[in-house]
C-alpha cells in the first residue's frame, strides 16, 4: 500500500469545528482515491459519579440526539458530493474507541480533527494525541 | 447571616455545581458535596438553619422514591438468584465490619457504630450505571445482573436503616400502616389521577408524590423510625408506571435535582469538618478498609462463580457508594447519633468510594463490549420462545 492508496478511511465526529474540517478533509480523500468512508461519533464522558440514574438517563438522551444529528449531517455532506458514506455512533473513551474501532474494522486512514469540545481536552491532551499515539494505520489531524 | 443571605449565597453555590458539573462531566452532586465543604470550611456558613435541614431532608427522601422508581423489574427477575446473593453480600460484609470496627476498634457508640456499618455498606446504583452506559454495557447479562445487585443492596441498606435505628411508640402501628396504605394504593390511583389531572404546568402528579412523601416523613418522625424504606419501596412500586409515563418521571427529577438535591448535598458537604478529616487520616484509612476489604473479600468469590470472566469488575463496581451513604450519614448527624468528625469520616469515605473503584474498574477491567454484546444475543436467541406449530389446515 503507497501512502496515497488508502481504501478505507474512518473519519472522527464530534460537532465541532475540528471535526468537521476532519470530515471535508476525509470525503476530499476518498472521493480522489476511491476509499470507502465511515464517519464514527463516540458518546463518552457521561457524568462520572452520579447520584441518580436519572441524571446519567437525562445526559445519555442528550447525547444520543446530538451525535444522532452530527451523523445525520455527515450523510449530508457525503450525499451533496456524491459519496457514500457509512456511519456509527459507539459509547466509550473517544481515543480508545476510534483506534480499537479502526484496527477492528480494517481501516487504513484516520482522519481526526484537531481539537474537540471539552475543557480536559486542554487540561490533559487531545482525543487527536492519543489517537496519533495509539493508532495502528496512519492518522492524519486536520486543522 | 439570615436565612435569605444564606439561600441566595447557597444559590449561587447550586449554580457554579451546575456549570462545573457540565464543564468537567463529573456528576453535579460530587460537585455540589465538594463545593460544600469549601463553602463550609472556607466561610463558615451556617448549615443547621432549620429550613436547610427541612428542605435536605425531604430531598433524601425524594432521592429515595426516585432511586426506587428507577429500578428495572425485568431486569431483576433475569437473574434473581445471582443479583439476591451479590446484593446481600455486598450489604451484609461491610455492615457487620465496619459495625465491628467502628464499635470495637475506634470506641464508637454501638448507635454511630450501626450508621457507620450502613453508610458503609452500601453500593451506587448511579454510579455503577454511568460506568455500564458509558461502555455500552448496560444492555448485556453481565450490566444487569449488576445493576440487579446494587438495587438488593440499595433496599438492603434502606432496611437497616428503618428498622434499627426505629424506637417503636404508640405510632409504629399508624406508621406501618400508613406505608402500606401508600404503597398498594398509589400505584392504584396513579392512573386515573395522572390522566385526570395529568399533563398541566401545576403538575398535580409531582404534588400528589410530594403530598404522599410529605406524610410518610410525618408519621416516621412521630413514630422516631426513618421513611426511608417506605420511600424507596414506594418508588420501586411505581417503577411501571413511569416506565410507561416517561415525561412524569423527568418532571419530577427536574423538580428535584434544579430545587431539592443540591440543598441535600451541598449541606452534607457543608457540615464536613477538613480539620477533623487531616486530623484523623488513620481512621479514615481504617473506615476506607472497613468498606472495601470485605466488599472484595466477598462479594470476589461470588462474582467468580456468577461472572468468572469479569469478577474483579463485578466486585470493583459493586464497592461504590454516594447517594445511600450520604443519606445514612446524614440522617446520623440530623439524629445526633454520630458527631460532627465522625460524619466528616463518613462522607470522605462514601466519596473515595464513588472514585477510586470506579476508576480502578474501569481502567483496568473493563470488559470487552463487543464480546458481551455477542454473548447477549447469543443467550437471547437461545431463550426466544418458539412459535406456535399452525395447524393443519388452517393456514389460510
């Protein structure tokens, strides 16, 4: 495989501005070498030592709907340039779960964008970071 | 400082929870507890004004009802035989311990001794089904049979704390009664008054439960015993209905978690002594080990039975505790059966107990989602019923 011949390309979402110049970034690729695309949300960091199911409940509901839409918006964009694109929406610790997700499903290309939306991304490094660490395919981070 | 300062000072606390909460994606009532102590330690607020203690103690209970109504029954019954003997481990080995410890060893009062063994004994519905959620799972054997357990211990502990610390008087009868009438009668009456009254901003249903709650605390308190169980029974009982009402049940935790609980746990954190805690580290660790030691030490050989692949994380989860230790301390402290330092001891130990196993567990056993997920299906297809052989001829 050249590094320019990737045939499947699995592109981080999130919502934020990062993520979605990861996601015109990654259908830029596959639309020129022809790769399959799957755009993944991970839905972590609900809040950690709660006191009530309900609160736990209530944050899960919000995520689900938000991530829900990003992916409804990344079909969007892959529909207007004609690409097709499969997506997943996967509960867990971002990093972990994009590389694990990535090696299981056999892609060859990460995309992730730079900087994502919660202050501990600041305070402890970026999903981006991690990824590039953990990664076992090439992992490109669009600014 | 008058009792409005206080609640507009106590207000702006609720709110910094709030936005902290949010920001850092760690529950809002371990930040309330910390803002607490901060606000207590730091500026000395006054945390016995009578109308915080009044508005604490209903929001105990109302967490009560609400720890209950959000129990799933199908889940229960899955795996009864597991779930009863992990539950009632996980109550019964830190119970006795720290009762034991904290009588024989740290010279307690057998009373302050019992709510040490409760506090301690408990285990986080909440906590443990954040952890399951979070990691996708919740929906296989292994997350219910979890969260099957925690509810045994959850109504373990809401036992203990009902019926030892109650002095039976002339209105024990009336008390027990009174909970029997609200626990068969309000899921009777539920829905005909919901659709009756139902679905309007004044909200007679959460008014109904608060009513219902509100008696329940009088006849406890005339009768010295503790609603608690009551309260919790009284949630599970109406667990069904709300499973099919969603909208009522949100109603009421909106209720409760923007008005009641911060009041709850911000007062539990404002009467935390940080002196009394850095004064007494070696009891501290003492109680930590009361809790945990017997926790692993029993509930392991279980878990391997039941869950021989996922045991340490079954035994990790199932040594949490928050909401039901904060509640037993705090209920000591109200009744003056623990002292201040001996509360302060506590509340650090319920909170350590929410962190530390969690992170372990989490860190380090998680289980392969993926593969339990397989193993869910698999079981489920095992046990679909099979459809019905038509009959000959009739299969027009």
């Amino acid at each position: 495989m050249t590094p320019y011949n990737f045939t499947s390309v699995l592109v981080a979402v999130d919502g934020s501005d990062g993520s979605r110049k990861a996601l015109d970034c990654a259908l830029s690729i596959a639309q020129a070498v022809g790769a399959a695309v799957t755009a993944l949300a991970v839905e972590g960091k609900l809040p950690a030592y709660a006191a009530s199911v309900g609160e736990v409940d209530e944050v899960k509901h919000e995520k689900d709907q938000f991530f829900n839409d990003v992916l409804e918006h990344a079909k969007d964009e892959a529909y207007e340039r004609g690409i097709e694109i499969d997506t997943d929406l996967v509960p867990g610790h971002a990093a972990e779960v994009i590389t694990h997700y990535a090696k299981a499903h056999g892609h060859d290309l990460i995309v992730v964008g730079h900087r994502g939306h919660f202050l501990g991304d600041y305070l402890l490094g970026s999903t981006a970071d991690r990824v590039t660490h953990h990664a076992h395919c090439p992992v490109m981070v669009v600014r | 400082m008058d009792a409005t300062q206080l609640a507009a000072v106590l207000a702006g606390v609720v709110l910094l929870a709030s936005m902290v909460s949010v920001e850092l994606g760690i529950s809002v009532a371990l930040i309330e507890l910390t803002l607490g102590v901060i606000a207590g330690n730091l500026f000395h607020l006054n945390a016995n004004q009578p109308w915080l203690v009044f508005v604490a103690s209903f929001a105990s209970i109302v967490l009560t009802f609400l720890a209950g109504a959000e129990v799933d029954p199908d889940d229960f019954r899955e795996r009864f035989g597991a779930s009863v003997s992990i539950g009632l481990v996980s109550f019964a080995g830190p119970f006795i311990v720290a009762w034991v410890v904290a009588d024989g060893l740290l010279g307690w009062t057998t009373r302050a001794s019992l709510i040490a063994g409760t506090a301690l004994s408990t285990t986080s519905l909440a906590v443990v089904y954040a952890v399951l959620v979070e990691t996708g799972l919740n929906a296989t054997r292994i997350g219910k049979l979890i969260m099957s357990a925690c509810f045994v211990t959850d109504m373990a502990t809401a036992v203990a704390l009902s019926a030892i610390f109650i002095k039976p008087n002339a209105w024990f009868p009336v008390f027990l009664l009174v909970s029997v009438i609200a626990i068969v009668g309000l899921p009777k009456i539920a829905p005909w008054f919901f659709s009756r009254y139902g679905n309007r901003v004044i909200e007679p249903e959460i008014k109904l439960v608060f009513a219902v709650l509100f008696v329940l605390m009088v006849v406890a308190d005339q009768a010295k015993g503790h609603a608690v169980l009551p309260a919790f029974v009284l949630g599970l009982v109406m667990a069904r209905h709300y499973q099919r009402h969603r909208t009522e049940q949100e109603r009421l935790r909106v209720v409760a978690f923007a008005f009641l609980t911060p009041f709850f746990f911000l007062r539990g954190g404002m009467n935390v002594s940080l002196g009394a805690v850095f004064a007494n580290l070696g009891l501290l660790a003492v109680l930590f080990a009361a809790k945990l030691v017997p926790k692993i030490g029993l509930i392991m050989p279980l878990a391997k039975r039941f869950v021989p692949k996922h045991a340490t994380f079954t035994t990790l989860l199932m040594s949490t505790g928050l909401t039901f230790g904060t509640i037993s301390s705090l209920y000591g402290l109200n009744a003056h059966i623990i002292n201040r330092t001996q509360f302060s001891l506590l509340i650090t130990v319920v909170v350590l107990s929410a962190i530390i196993p969690t992170a372990i567990a989490q860190r380090w056993y998680s289980p392969d989602v993926d593969a339990e997920h397989k193993a869910a299906r698999e079981h489920y297809e095992t046990i679909k019923p099979q459809p019905e052989p038509v009959p000959v001829g009739d299969n027009q």
